[in-house]
C-alpha cells in the first residue's frame, strides 16, 4: 500500500489567512482508503480550517477527482459514496517544528479510532519526514 501524507496547513494559514505558516500547529486528521488504487492517505487539517472530520473528508474529495459523497443532516459526517473509497478512522495531531515533533492520536465519534502502532510504522518510514513521531491514546 502506498503511504500519502497531506497536511492542509500551508493552504489555511498562507492562501486563505494570509498569514506565516506557525511552526507549532494541531487541528484534526482523518484516515482514507482507496482500495482499488492500493492508496492510503493520512489529511491533516489545522482546527481553524475544519471543526468537524466530516469538513475534512469532504475537501480531500473535492480536491481528488470530486469523490461522491454527502453530508447527513447534522452537517457532522461526510459518507463517501464511491466503494473504492474508506475512511478508516480520523483524530487530532499537532506539529511543532522547532522540536521536530508530530503527536496524532484521539479518535472521531463518527470515523473511529486511530492504530497508532500502524500509523506510526507508516510515518516513520516516510523517507521525507523529519518529524518524530507520537502516539497519544484516545481519551
């Protein structure tokens, strides 16, 4: 399976506020499958641009090929309509680059929980990632 790692970060603070990218930062991330493609992707997003998973998985699918999908009443989860596509569970990371340090953990009422072992194996093997990696258990 390949391994993506996207973090909406730079596109909130540089493009939309207009402001530097902070080298400490959290927010919320969400987990997605694409099972026919053999694709998992970790999206990361800061607190100020998603208050719920949902607004989350919602960009990704609109900014990957404009995946099906809707939101149910509430406005607080996102169904992708497309089978070849997963959300496997979401929760909240935060960076802080002075000290080199990624910390993801928690869980999404509506997504899941996080395998904080698999998902670090996976980060960790990221040959670009200078970030060491922490697991937080949900509370």
């Amino acid at each position: 399976m390949r391994f993506h790692f996207i973090d909406y970060s730079a596109t909130y603070f540089k493009t939309i506020a207009k402001k530097h990218l902070p080298s400490r930062r959290s927010g919320k991330f969400v987990q997605i499958i694409n099972h026919s493609t053999n694709d998992e992707y970790l999206v990361l997003s800061p607190k100020e641009l998603s208050v719920y998973h949902a607004n989350i998985v919602e960009r990704f699918c609109l900014l990957n090929g404009d995946i099906p999908g809707s939101y149910n009443a509430k406005k607080d989860y996102f169904e992708i309509h497309d089978p070849d596509w997963e959300v496997t569970c979401g929760g909240v990371w935060a960076i802080d680059e002075e000290n080199k340090i990624l910390t993801i953990g928690g869980e999404s009422k509506m997504y899941g929980q996080v395998n904080g072992t698999e998902l670090k194996k996976k980060i960790t093997a990221m040959k670009d990632m200078d970030l060491h990696t922490q697991i937080v258990k949900a509370r």
